[in-house]
C-alpha cells in the first residue's frame, strides 16, 4: 500500500510568532512607552521583516507617526504656547502603538495578518 505525503503534511503552515517570551512582549509593547513615541513604529516594522504582520500595516504605522509629529509641530512649533492638542496627539499615539504592539501575536486578531 503507497503512503500518501499528504496525510503526513501539517493542514496549514504556522504562522510567525513576534515574541518568544513574556519579557519580549513586555519589551516590545514599552519601546513606543519609552521612546515618547518617537520609535512607535518600530515595532511593527520588525513584525513585517519578520511576516507577523503585512508590510502595509507598518507603512501606516510609520506615516501616522509622521504625521502626528507633523501636526504636533504645526500647531505648537515651539511647546510653550499651552495648547493642549499636540500633547493629547502624543499620549494618543502612545497609548495606541502600545497596545497594538501587545496585540501582535493575539490569533483573534486578524487585521494586518
């Protein structure tokens, strides 16, 4: 009796995991924390080098943190005038590349993936 190879094939290829331990993911979801969300992109452009995630999802990571900057720097060229709306901008783009970030490797997310 000839063995089919198809029987012995995993159902479908396992997709890439972002990070191999708790301490990485902890790491990883700080990184956007810690830098003030200058690197807020940071994560999800090693996620798309490393197939976690589709490259477009990187590329609107890196232009909404352009742009938040952009538009923080219009509003408030010099950050003493006491607007409140750059800063908000800043915590909003923190608060969200962080949580994305510690989302990467949740399976019931599927956006991206």
């Amino acid at each position: 009796m000839a063995s089919n190879p198809y029987f012995n094939q995993p159902l479908a290829p396992a997709r890439p995991h972002m990070y191999n331990t708790t301490l990485a993911k902890v790491i990883w979801t700080l990184v956007p924390i810690v830098t003030i969300g200058l690197a807020a992109a940071v994560p999800f452009v090693v996620a798309a080098v490393k197939g976690v995630v589709k490259p477009w999802l990187a590329v609107v990571y890196v232009v909404a943190e352009i742009a938040v900057f952009s538009v923080a720097m219009a509003i408030s060229p010099t950050g003493d005038d006491g607007n409140p709306f750059p800063g908000f901008l800043m915590v909003l783009l923190i608060i969200t590349a962080a949580t994305h970030a510690a989302l990467l490797d949740n399976d019931k997310i599927s956006i991206g993936k």
